[in-house]
C-alpha cells in the first residue's frame, strides 16, 4: 500500500505542487518539513560529483544527489 497524504490546496499552490509529484519529508525533532521533489534532468547535476570515483550505477549516483539535495 503507498502512504499518501491530503495536503491543503494553499500549501500545493504555495509548493507548486501537482497532482501526482513525490514530496518527501525530513524530520526535524518533533516535526517534519514537507519538500517537493522535482524532476529534473541529469544534465543539470553535470559536474556535482567529482571525476575520480569509479562509476557506481544509477541508483547510487540518484541517492548521492538526493543527499546533496536534503
């Protein structure tokens, strides 16, 4: 079963938040902070991770810029 939330229609217009984007929450002590994930394309990240590393594959390379994101 997915978790899915309602939120407010002010707090989408404010977020620019459509039906169907991924959000993500992070916690903060006792609260959590609601973010938009975005979609963006790979080349916007060219140049984020240094040259040197070996290549690791997709997923890990979409966790790394997730990190930087966060």
């Amino acid at each position: 079963m997915k978790g899915q939330i309602i939120i407010p229609k002010a707090v989408r217009k404010a977020l620019d938040i459509q039906e169907g984007d991924v959000v993500t929450f992070v916690i903060k002590g006792d609260y959590a902070v609601l973010k938009p994930i975005k979609k963006r394309s790979l080349l916007n990240f060219y140049g984020v991770l240094p040259a040197i590393w070996p290549y690791l594959g997709v997923k890990a390379i979409r966790e790394e810029i997730y990190h930087k994101m966060v």
